[in-house]
C-alpha cells in the first residue's frame, strides 16, 4: 500500500482511538457520580411516612383531575400542620 494511506489511517485510527478513551472516561465519571448521590430527605420522620403511604395507596390510574389536585392540597396541608413549607 502507498505510504500516504497507511500514515493516514494510521492518523485517523489514532483519532477514533482518543475519542473513544474520552468517551469511556466521560461513562466512568458518570458512573462515580451517579454512585454519590446524597439524600437530604430521611424517611425516619413520621410524617414522610404518613404521606408515603398515602401516595402509596393512591391508585392513580382512576383519580379526576380534581381528585388528584384534592390530594395534593392534603398533603401540603399535613406538611403545614407540622410548620414545613
């Protein structure tokens, strides 16, 4: 083969090869990221919980938009009860 379309493949197979290590390290990053993540909510509190399962319970599939708008007025009524906004 002439020496020009080996030194270019050579070039554009460096290039595909540095893309690809830049894009495994971007998925690794992600990874480690994703791996870290903290929760600010603790579901120790015994209010979270009283609304967990009341979401829980929810079967939303046959709750009226007005129903669901409803529920969720209770629920931020319970949170505001406790003194939470």
């Amino acid at each position: 083969m002439p020496y020009q379309v080996l030194k270019r493949a050579e070039e554009v197979l460096k290039q595909l090869e540095e893309r690809r290590e830049k894009d495994d390290n971007k998925a690794k990053i992600t990874k480690r990221e994703e791996g870290y993540q903290l929760s600010f909510i603790t579901l120790d509190d015994p209010l979270l919980l009283d609304i967990k399962e009341e979401i829980i319970d929810l079967d939303i599939n046959s709750l009226t938009p007005v129903e669901a708008l409803m529920k969720l007025n209770d629920i931020k009524n319970m949170l505001q009860k406790k003194g939470r906004k």
